[in-house]
C-alpha cells in the first residue's frame, strides 16, 4: 500500500517591483526565467522615472522560492516593493 504525502506548493506570484532601467525588462524577465521552478513571466512596465521602473511580475511555476527569486531581484538591481498576490496549491504524492 503506497502513502500519500502532501506538499504546499507556491505556484503564482504577482510582485510590485522597482528596478534600475537596464537590464530592461527583456533581459530583466529572461534571467528570473532561468530560476529553478520558474516556468513563465508575465512582466509589464507600470510607471518610468529618470532612473528606475517600476514592473508587475506575474511568475507562474512549480515550487516557487520566493527567498530565490527575491535573491536574484537584488542581484539586477531592484527591491521588491511588495507581493500583491499569490496562488498556493496543495499537491498529493504517492510515496
């Protein structure tokens, strides 16, 4: 008999980000994309100033790490301003 053991799982995240203009925002979603887990980044530049964006990331996948992608947020230059929504799954597996 095989056990069913569950896992919470962060799937979405919708982020508020500020982030310098270069990368832009090709390069910027490109290299979150290659984040373990990351599987598609749907990113929309919402307000320009002199010096930096501010961008909507929606970041859909499996097993999300929210402490990595904020990682590598901080290393392109941007601070996370805040997570505007999540979606978290509870997924079954068989042991």
């Amino acid at each position: 008999m095989s056990e069913t053991r569950e896992t919470i799982q962060i799937t979405r995240l919708v982020l508020d980000v500020l982030k310098p203009h270069q990368p832009d925002i090709v390069e910027f979603s490109k290299r979150l994309a290659g984040i373990r887990g990351v599987k598609k980044i749907d990113s929309s530049v919402v307000e320009v100033d002199a010096e930096t964006e501010t961008v909507k990331l929606i970041i859909d996948g499996s097993e999300l790490d929210v402490e990595r992608i904020g990682e590598a947020i901080r290393t392109l230059g941007g601070a996370i301003h805040s997570v505007d929504a999540t979606v978290v799954e509870k997924v079954e597996r068989k042991r």
